[in-house]
C-alpha cells in the first residue's frame, strides 16, 4: 500500500479566466512589502467601501425607528453585527502563521508569556469510533504534515466494523501510535486517554473525517512560536465533499464565512470563542490541566457526552478567572499533579492559511441531527463562557453575547415573521422578514467572491441564510428540551 497523501481538494475552485484574481494578487503582493502603517490605512478604507452600501441601508433604517417596532429593531440590529464583523475581519484581522500580532490593550501591561522553542514538539491525536471507509484517508493526512518534531496518536474507542484492522495495518506502515481501547468511552474521554502520557510543549487535535493539507499543522504552530500569548489557534475548514450535492454546496460557502468572518473578526481581539474540531491546536501549559474536566463535565445534573469545541476553548480563554476552581474540583488527576501549570490571560487566534476539509452532511436528516448536536453544545457553554466573557473587553463581549442574542432570537423572529404575521393578515411583514435574510445572505456571498475571485460558489450563499432562517432557527428549542441526552455519532451521508 502507498503511503502517498490523498489528492486535497483545491484552495480555490475557480471557474473560467480569472483576471480579477490575478489582479487582486498583485495589490496583495504590494501591500505585503509596503509600510505597516499604510497597509492597515488601505485595508481599512477598502473595507469601508466595500461596505457602503450596508452601511446606507443600515442609516436608513436607523432612522425609520421613530416608534418600537420589535421586528425592525431586530434587523438594524442584525444588519449592524454583520457590518461589524466584517469590518473586523477585513481591517483588523492579520494571519498569525505569518505576523506577530499586538497583544490586546488589556494585557500588555507587565504580562509575559513563556515562549516556545523555535521548533516545539508536538503530538497530533485522533479518536475514531467506526469509520473504516474514510479512516485511512485521515491518517495519512496527518503523517504527510511537514510539521517537524511531530507524534501522531490515533486512539480507536472501541470500533466493531473494522477500523480497527485498517488502524493495524496502518501502524505496520507509517510512524503512528494506536491505542485500542477495551470498551467504547465516548469521544472526549478517548482524546483524553490518549493525552495521559503527552509531555510536548503542543497538543493537537483533528476529526475522523477530515484531511488536512501538508503545512496546516505547521502553520498553526508557527502561529503559536510567533505569538507566545496565543494559548490556541484553529485553523480553517471547508468541505471535502462540496460537489455531492446542493445541501453541501451551500455548506460550503457557510463553513468560508463562518471561519474567515465570523473567526477572523473574533481573532482580531484574541478571543475566538470556538477552536473547531477539525483542526484545533493548544499550547500544552493551556490546556493540559483543563483535560479531565473536559471530560468529566457535568450539565444539568447528567454528563454532557458531546466533545464540545467550544467548551474546551473556553477552559483556555477563562482559566483566569475560573482555572483554580476546575484544577480544584479534579486535583487528584495526573492531569493537575503531574505539574500545575500558572493560570494565564491567553488569548485564543485562527490560522487562516491552516486549511483543513471535511465531509458535511449530504442529506437533510444527518445535517439537522449534526445542527442539534452543535445546539446542544452552543447551549451548554453558554452557562460557562458566558459567566466570564464580559470581562475580556468590550469588544469580545460585544461577538459573544451579540451572538448568543442572535441564536436565541432566531426562533422567535422565524415563528413571528413565518408563521404569526401570515395568519394575521401580515404577509408583507413576512416578505420583508426574508427579503432582509436574502440580503444578509447577498452579503455573505459578495464576501466569498472577494476572496475568491472567479468562484461562482459564492451564489449558494444566500440560500444558506434562507435554509438557516426557515429550518435551522426551529431546532434550537428542541435541542433545549433533549440537551441531556446524546451519544457520539458521526458521518455525513
């Protein structure tokens, strides 16, 4: 068996000639070797162009709320969080794998951070549960990354279709550590086995059904030798599977907005509140002490079995303020006793240059079973992320509780404006409702094609924002209702 790497899909999908592309590579190229200062002043004002129009249309409406009218107010207010990231995004955000970033004003009084050494050590893991047909594919990504000083674990959590022999097989050809284990546990508690022994300055983590191009473990690492605040980085995901079917197309262009926006804005204040799981990358003295409460987390009085990214993130992003506690509350782990590592305001980046695909779900019943999955978890760790977030600035206060206001609205804005204000004799009030998603939606598209000039993919954004307002915003109050219960599953048939 060859251990070449898979054929990755390209970075970019482009149809046709693509001059534009070739020309906003040039201005690229120039901005690169031109002033900080000047770069920055381009930037920004180029953003600010871009978004004119909205920001008329947001005045507009501004001006219209003369009188409470709850359905416009949530509009503005929509309209003017969407502005903000993405002024964030293109003006502030600068790729840390390649800039050494300016410490928010919060923390460049007197704080040091331990740097790491030029070249750390670093263990990538893997937990699988039955995943014979795209295993192999994963691995293979993981042992082709040109990231030096690297230990690749994969951990089988007790697999019965035969992941089991392809992981043997695969560790007679290639340098990996397997670890079998007796009896299913559950997602986190099989990374967190597997990290019992890691004593690398860097823990990395990926999913079963992702691969990853060569240098994005190397990226996402340089990011955290260039900035030693940076505690974690994600690095960017789109699908692999894009071309399956229009339900993955339009997830596609979601998955490119919701890291190079919605990341890059969050990025831009060292608090990105979710490290996603299909490349999530950790300075061991930031994570290691927080593992067995990761895995031993409670919710509501049961264990929340989901290996939720974003509460993992949240140890790292909150340790100041809530680390001694969970050091206290598991103070006989090996975890904590091996060695106790200080509590540290860490900041928390995205590696935009770190690319990463996986298989999203082609079909509608998997996709919403995966979107009340993530529900489940976006509700959970807004009892703990929440309780702190305010105190890391004004700035990623304003990301985190505008956005949990946002998903909490969602149903009820949908069930106001698609259902109340047609039975009434409101039909109008339910053709602005999704005039105004479409635009958003618009919105998010123009965004890709900036990025990707030539790319006719950006299209398929807007009917993500009406698939979001017209099914998804329904789900949350069922993933409320049955947020105890839950078994590790995946796949994205």
């Amino acid at each position: 068996m060859s251990t070449a790497p898979p054929t990755l899909p390209p970075r970019r999908a482009v149809d046709g000639a693509v001059p534009a592309a070739r020309a906003s590579a040039r201005l690229a190229a120039r901005l690169e070797h031109a002033d900080p200062g000047v770069r920055r002043g381009v930037r920004r004002l180029f953003t600010l162009v871009c978004l004119l129009p909205l920001l008329l249309l947001l005045a507009q409406a501004t001006v219209r709320l003369k009188q409470p009218c709850l359905p416009l107010l949530y509009g503005v207010v929509v309209l003017a969080g969407t502005i903000a990231m993405f002024h964030l995004a293109y003006s502030r955000y600068q790729d840390p794998s390649d800039h050494v970033l300016p410490p928010p004003r919060r923390q460049r009084a007197g704080l040091v951070f331990p740097p790491l050494p030029a070249e750390p050590t670093v263990t990538f893991v893997l937990a699988v549960k039955d995943e014979v047909d795209g295993i192999e594919a994963c691995v293979r990504s993981m042992v082709s990354s040109d990231c030096p000083r690297l230990r690749v674990v994969v951990v089988d959590d007790h697999s019965t279709d035969g992941t089991a022999e392809v992981l043997k097989r695969l560790r007679g050809e290639l340098d990996i550590d397997v670890l079998h284990l007796p009896r299913n546990l559950g997602k986190k508690h099989a990374l967190v086995h597997a990290c019992r022994d890691v004593t690398t300055d860097v823990i990395a983590f990926t999913d079963s059904d992702c691969v990853l191009a060569p240098d994005a473990l190397r990226r996402c690492v340089q990011a955290l030798v260039r900035n030693p605040a940076l505690g974690a980085v994600s690095g960017h995901c789109r699908a692999r599977n894009a071309r399956s079917s229009p339900l993955t197309r339009i997830q596609d262009t979601w998955y490119e907005g919701q890291f190079r926006v919605s990341k890059a804005a969050e990025a831009s204040f060292g608090s990105v509140s979710c490290v996603s799981g299909p490349l999530a990358v950790f300075r061991r003295d930031a994570v290691y002490n927080y593992l067995p409460a990761w895995a031993q987390d409670r919710f509501l009085g049961a264990p929340f079995k989901f290996a939720t990214d974003r509460q993992l993130t949240g140890y790292v992003l909150g340790q100041r303020w809530q680390g001694r506690t969970l050091k206290a509350r598991h103070a006989s782990s090996p975890f904590v006793t091996a060695r106790d590592f200080p509590e540290r305001p860490w900041q928390v980046g995205y590696v935009r240059s770190a690319r990463v695909w996986t298989d999203v779900p082609a079909r509608p019943a998997p996709l919403l079973r995966q979107q009340v999955r993530w529900k489940k978890s976006f509700v959970r760790n807004l009892f703990f992320t929440g309780g702190f977030m305010w105190r890391r600035g004004l700035g990623p206060a304003a990301l985190f509780y505008g956005h949990v206001l946002w998903v909490l609205a969602a149903p009820v804005m949908a069930f106001v404006h698609l259902l109340w204000a047609p039975l009434h004799g409101h039909g109008g009030l339910t053709l602005l409702y999704l005039l105004g998603v479409l635009l958003k939606g618009c919105a998010w598209g123009l965004a890709y094609r900036l990025d990707h000039p030539g790319d006719t993919r950006w299209r398929w954004r807007p009917l993500m924002s009406l698939f979001s307002a017209l099914v998804l915003a329904w789900l949350l109050p069922y993933a409320l209702l049955t947020v105890r219960k839950g078994v590790w599953t995946r796949g994205a048939a």
